[in-house]
C-alpha cells in the first residue's frame, strides 16, 4: 500500500506485431511510432497553469477550458492527448524547454496502427482501438500474440503526488508483439476484390457478394473477400453514401447494428445453399455404394438391383 502510495506508474505501449501475407514481403498491418501527453498537475506551479493549457490547446488543437480543467485538478496524472505525430511533439517539447517548464508535463512514446493498403482484406484483417488492442478479424483473434508486453515509466513521489526529483525515474521498456504471416496473397486478393465488385455492380447484387480462393493441395486461403469492404484506417467510418448522409437521425442500435454488418467477413459468417459443391457428397455416396465406379461414362450399375431399375437415371438427374 505504502508503495503504491508513493509511486506514479506511466505507461509505455509496445509496438503490435506487423502483418504479412503470404509472400512475406507485403506489409497488410504496421505500427508506427507516435507521441503521447499526459500531465501531472501538482507539479506544475500555479502560475503557469493557464500559459501550459493554452500551448497544450494550440500545439495539439485540442479545446482550451478542457485541458484548464484537467492541468488544474489536484490529482497525480491526467491524460491530455494520444496518437501526437512526431512533428507536433516535437513543437510542444521545443515550447517547454523555451519556457523553463521542466516537470509536469510529459511526452512520451507510444504506437499507432497503420493499414499501409486501407481496404484491402478489410473484413479478414480487422482492426485496433485506440488502446492498440485487436477488435475484430485477425487483429482480435491473434490479440495476445501481436500485442506484446506493456512497459512503464516509474517515479517516487510524496504523499501529495508530487516528483521527488532526487529519486529520478526507473524505466520498464515494453516488448513488441510477434509478427504474422497469413496465407492471403495481397496480389491475389486484390484481383479478386476487384472482380467481386464489378460483378457486384454488375449484376446490380443489393446485398454485396463473397468470394474465396483456395490452394485445393494445401487448403490455404489465398483469398478472402466480401463486398462491400470498409477502410481499416477509417472502420467507424461509414460506406455508403445514403447511410452515411442519414446517419445522425439513426438510434445508437441502429449505428452499431449496421458497423457490425459492414466489418463482418461474409464468406465465415453468412450461411450459403451449397449448390453444385453439394455434388461432390452425391458422387462420393455413389462411389461408396458401388453404384458407379471411376471408369463409367454416364453409366450406372447396381448391384442391389437390376439395370432395369430406374436407380441409374435417378442419379443422373441428382448429378
């Protein structure tokens, strides 16, 4: 309890594993480098709360009575802004130096996920929140593996919070996740996005389409598409123009019911009449039955019954 007390743990986000398809040479999900803001308000001097609040405001666009709010409050840390490039943090480091401001306001370094091709494979790959943890498709599925080990920034404080500076700080660097190679060729998948939407439009299909593409020798899935795809750098983003344009009169259910179709990955989830891939089953019944055999050219013989039957022109039709 003492030590809990009387230390102030920051935390350093690890860098996610990147994502390749199969080639191992495309990157279809990255993490760059970005900035992160919080402050410590009881070691900023009373007299310069409002000049720190209004360059937090105008260095990092962020509403001004706000962050007063949060620089003025008696507690240890307050979060002020994530996801900072590094240009700007550079701007905000330049002002603290120039205006003598030494504690209470830290930069520190954390990740933002990047999308290097937007839609591509969309509904597959899934995407982040703004905690770097996987919310949907394979960014979700695999979260522990690319999500690594957070670090942290510790520091000894008093009983008010405030920075012993004597002690300095102990830093606990985070563990970047482990990479991913998945078997979707992004060349592949390409091509085949494209032609599912041609086809789509094409055929005037309301209610999108799927498409999948398989090594049959080795069951790998070199393709997996649904249409319409959404942009993973964007995911609450809407895709479609007459939604989109109505979206505010929309309920809270109605917002999330029609985000979860559009990120859902159809070819997984959807349920499809089998169709003609349903004959496979009818000529394996028929080859273990000893109706018909490998070698027969439209013919059948059974062995239950005579050639007169009917049991051979039954089974044509099936076939």
């Amino acid at each position: 309890m003492a030590y809990a007390q009387h230390t102030l743990d920051r935390k350093i986000n690890p860098k996610r594993g990147t994502i390749y398809d199969a080639t191992g040479k495309k990157v279809l999900a990255v993490s760059g480098t970005v900035r992160s803001v919080t402050v410590n308000p009881v070691n900023i001097k009373n007299e310069d709360k409002e000049r720190v609040a209004k360059a937090l405001s105008d260095i990092l666009g962020i509403d001004y009575e706000k962050t007063l709010n949060r620089v003025s409050k008696r507690t240890s840390i307050e979060n002020i802004a994530t996801k900072i490039d590094e240009e700007t943090a550079d701007k905000l480091m330049t002002w603290l130096e120039e205006n003598g401001i030494t504690t209470g306001v830290n930069i520190d370094e954390d990740t933002k996920r990047y999308y290097p091709y937007n839609s591509l494979a969309s509904q597959v790959i899934g995407f982040c929140g703004s905690d770097n943890q996987g919310l949907d498709g394979i960014e979700s599925l695999y979260d522990d593996e690319l999500k690594g080990k957070t670090g942290k920034i510790i520091k000894i404080t008093d009983a008010k919070g405030k920075t012993l500076l004597k002690e300095g700080e102990d830093y606990e660097s985070g563990i970047d996740g482990n990479d991913l190679i998945l078997t979707i060729d992004a060349t592949i998948q390409g091509i085949a996005e494209k032609y599912l939407e041609e086809a789509c439009i094409d055929n005037k299909c309301t209610d999108g389409g799927s498409i999948i593409i398989m090594n049959p020798n080795t069951g790998d899935i070199l393709a997996m598409a649904g249409y319409p795809n959404y942009n993973l750098n964007t995911p609450f983003e809407v895709n479609n123009d007459e939604i989109k344009s109505n979206w505010n009169n929309l309920s809270q259910e109605e917002k999330t019911k029609y985000l979860q179709q559009m990120w859902r990955n159809r070819p997984i989830s959807d349920a499809y009449e089998p169709g003609s891939t349903f004959k496979l089953i009818t000529s394996s019944a028929a080859l273990e039955e000893g109706i018909t055999d490998t070698d027969n050219k439209g013919e059948f013989n059974c062995s239950r019954f005579n050639r007169n039957c009917g049991c051979s022109n039954k089974m044509l039709e099936i076939l």
